[in-house]
C-alpha cells in the first residue's frame, strides 16, 4: 500500500542529502534538474598581463591555461553535467572531487589529491534568516576552479583587485588566488554577524518595552540560525587550521601565513557565533524574568485592591443585614441623621490608611 505524501504548505522543499541513489558507484555524477545552467567564466592574468571573457564552448578553457601564469576558471550554476564531466577531463580532477562538487550539501572541507587540492566552502546569506551555498575550488600548479551553485557570490573583490593590478595578487600563484576566494568567504560571515546583532538589540529593546508572545518565537528562531551559523563555519576553522598546519607543494610557506590569518578570522567568527548564542539565551531568561515581574506587578495591583476593599466589605456587610432599629440591642446609628455620611468617612479614612501603610512599606510605589 502506498502512502500518501503530506505537503504542508509554507515549508521549502529539502534537498536530498545525497544526489545519487543508494549504492551507486563512487564517482557517480547526478545533476540536479532545478539547477541553473552553467556559465563559464575565464579571468588568466600575471603580472603584466589580463584577459578576462567568458567561454561558452569548455573546450575553449584550454587556450587559456599555461598561456598565463595563473587561470580563474568560473562556473556558476551546476546544471549542465556535460560542461562538469569536460572540465573534468581537461584538468584531470578526482572523481570523488567532482561528485562532491554536484552535492551541494556538503560542509567545508579540504582534500589533497594528486595534481590538485579541492575545496568546499559555505557562502553565507541573510535574508531574515541564516543561509549558505556551496562554492568548490579546484587548485592546481597554475589554475584554480571555482563551482558555483548559482550567480552571484562575494568574490567581486577578489575579481577588482585582479582587474586593478594589484602587485601581490597578479604576482603571486594560483594559491594565494585560492587564499584570496576562501579569506572573502569567511569574511561574508561578519556582515551577517552583524545582522543577527542588530536582530538581537531590536529583540532586547521589544523585551523591555513591550513583550509579547511573539518574541518568544523569534528568539527561538535567531538561536536556530546561530546553530546553523555554528555548523557551517566551524568545518571552515578545521580545515584552514590543517592547511596552516600541513605542508602541500601546492601551497607556498609565504601563502601559508595568509591562510593562518584566515584561520584566526575563522576563530574570531566562532568566539561571536558563540557569544551571540548566549545572549539569544540570555533574552529568553530576559523575556521570562520580564513576564514573571509584570505577573507580579499584577498579582501585587488585585491584592492591594482585595486589601483596600475587605474592611469596606466588612463595614458594608455589617450595614446590609438591615436590622429592626426600634429593638433594644441593635446600631443606634442606623437611625442617626448623619448615620451614613459618617460611615463613608470612616471607610474612606480606613482605605487611605491602607494605601498610606502599604506605601510606606514600599508594597506601591518607592519606599521611603
């Protein structure tokens, strides 16, 4: 019997967590048929040379490499598996290499293989809420490869400097251009960072003005994007640490040391991810200790007004049974012409008495 799928509406359709079918061999290529198609883009420079267009033939890729010192190959969007499996071939990439470059929920990480280093890395987003997408690199002795999910990135600084005859960059090999994209990857973290700061402020300030229920949800929501935030660049701390670490001949002693100040920014994104993980804690005990206090100041208000009102009842009571004035033992008052003014008085004396007290206790208002 076939089961019914349930479709709920409002909820984004997940992607699978891996492309290729259970027990497919490794190295097996499945496109995604919603992936946009790829588009090449070529950028080969040195230091007294640049030429940058985009290629619509892969083919056409090779009359770039080893005709400059450095090739930036760029592919945005992962939908055409023909043009994947062609630059493949051309540079010789791993086929693992190439399967994980088509399973775009991959977390960041890097491998050494024979001619090449491969890379995956976690582009972040923030659009009212924590996002990623993978960008791969494929870097060898005089090329590096870029495969993007989709257009856009935060690359266009990397491409400036280039385009500006930047000394060091044009100098430099295709390692420190692989440094270059993944120290403007990490550093797309502190803008986000910075908006879930804002989101936090915005939060605290809601709490002491005007808590609602809906905080609550919204509180639960930025912890979930911290945790998302945590996930995503802590693999890019691992990794940038064994790059530090480890010694690669595609990666030069000089271009080591950049990579470990992209490992200290990698560190310092951490440190605030955690930090901002317990002030998003400390809100929710915020909006709670701020609920419980305006309960209080509740309860406090209807127990005053309870206590202002029980001897009134109680005087109000004993006037309400309505006794024969004319019986020997009975209120003499009741017959007396300023009878129920005075006992206005004397219940309005008791609950100015009352609220005297309770102020001076510091019970309302400030004690003295």
């Amino acid at each position: 019997m076939k089961l019914p799928v349930l479709r709920v509406p409002g909820l984004r359709k997940r992607r699978p967590l891996t492309p290729a079918p259970p027990g497919a061999s490794p190295g097996t290529l499945v496109v995604d048929p919603e992936a946009p198609p790829s588009a090449i883009h070529v950028l080969a420079f040195g230091p007294d040379m640049l030429v940058e267009e985009p290629v619509v033939d892969p083919e056409g890729v090779r009359r770039f490499v080893g005709a400059h010192p450095v090739t930036w190959v760029n592919v945005d969007g992962l939908g055409d598996g023909s043009v994947l499996q062609a630059l493949a071939e051309q540079f010789d990439l791993h086929p693992l290499a190439v399967e994980d470059v088509l399973n775009v929920r991959h977390r960041a990480k890097m491998e050494e293989h024979d001619r090449h280093l491969f890379v995956i890395l976690r582009i972040p987003s923030w659009d009212d809420g924590f996002d990623s997408e993978q960008v791969s690199l494929c870097v060898g002795s005089n090329f590096v490869i870029t495969f993007q999910e989709r257009p856009g990135d935060c690359l266009d600084g990397v491409r400036k400097r280039i385009r500006d005859g930047r000394q060091r960059i044009r100098s430099a090999g295709p390692d420190y251009l692989a440094y270059a994209i993944v120290d403007s990857v990490i550093d797309a973290y502190f803008p986000v960072l910075e908006a879930v700061g804002e989101r936090l402020e915005d939060v605290e300030n809601r709490i002491l003005e005007r808590p609602g229920s809906a905080l609550v949800a919204e509180i639960q929501r930025t912890k979930h994007d911290m945790l998302g935030l945590r996930r995503t660049i802590w693999p890019h701390r691992e990794f940038l640490g064994a790059v530090v670490r480890n010694e690669s001949e595609l990666v030069d002693e000089h271009t080591r040391m950049f990579f470990r100040d992209a490992h200290d920014h990698a560190v310092r994104i951490v440190d605030l991810v955690d930090t901002y993980r317990e002030v998003a804690g400390g809100l929710m005990d915020l909006y709670l200790s701020v609920q419980n206090n305006r309960m209080s100041d509740v309860m406090k208000v209807l127990t005053i007004m309870a206590s202002v009102f029980i001897p009134l009842t109680f005087i109000a009571g004993i006037y309400g049974m309505n006794f024969d004035t004319s019986a020997a033992w009975n209120m003499p008052e009741l017959a007396w012409r300023w009878g129920y003014p005075a006992v206005l008085l004397v219940m309005a004396g008791i609950a100015g008495f009352l609220m005297v007290y309770f102020r001076r206790r510091g019970w309302i208002g400030e004690s003295d």
